[in-house]
C-alpha cells in the first residue's frame, strides 16, 4: 500500500489523514499533502511522476498534482470522459 512504483519514494499516511512522501533512502521528506479523505484506501504515483493517485473504496479516483500539491485539490473521476471538481 505504502510503496509505489519508484523504489526511492515512500509514501506514509499517518492517522491525522495526512500523506508525506519521502525520499526513503535519503529520509528526506518531499511533499506534504494535508486533508486526504478518510474514504482513500491506497495512494500510489504515477509513472511520469507529476500526478498522486488516491483510490476510494468505492472505486473512485482522486488526484493532485504534485508540482501543485500546495493548493490541495483533489479531482472525482465521475468517468473517463465527465470529470467533475471535488474541493479536498
């Protein structure tokens, strides 16, 4: 759950419902992203790098970018093609 496809990353989420991904063999914290939804059940990182990816229970998917991760956005995947905004 913890661990995404880049092996130098770690992503953490502790119980005050925050991420903080490090640089693991460094431990140097590289982003905090405060406010993620109780309802997130894994996080992971997209291969290019620029997106995090939180999956729901119910199937659903939120996103932030990283390069933004200080606006704390998140975006509903109603479907592929109709997206609507979801405040996080």
């Amino acid at each position: 759950m913890n661990i995404t496809h880049n092996e130098e990353m770690l992503i953490l989420v502790p119980v005050d419902s925050s991420i903080n991904i490090w640089k693991w063999r460094k431990n140097i914290r590289l982003h905090t992203i405060r406010g993620i939804k109780p309802s997130i059940v894994r996080i992971s990182i997209t291969e290019d790098d620029k997106f995090i990816l939180g999956y729901t229970r119910d199937g659903k998917i939120r996103f932030s970018s990283l390069e933004t991760f200080n606006q704390i956005c998140w975006y509903k995947f109603e479907s592929m093609v109709n997206a609507s905004f979801v405040s996080g």
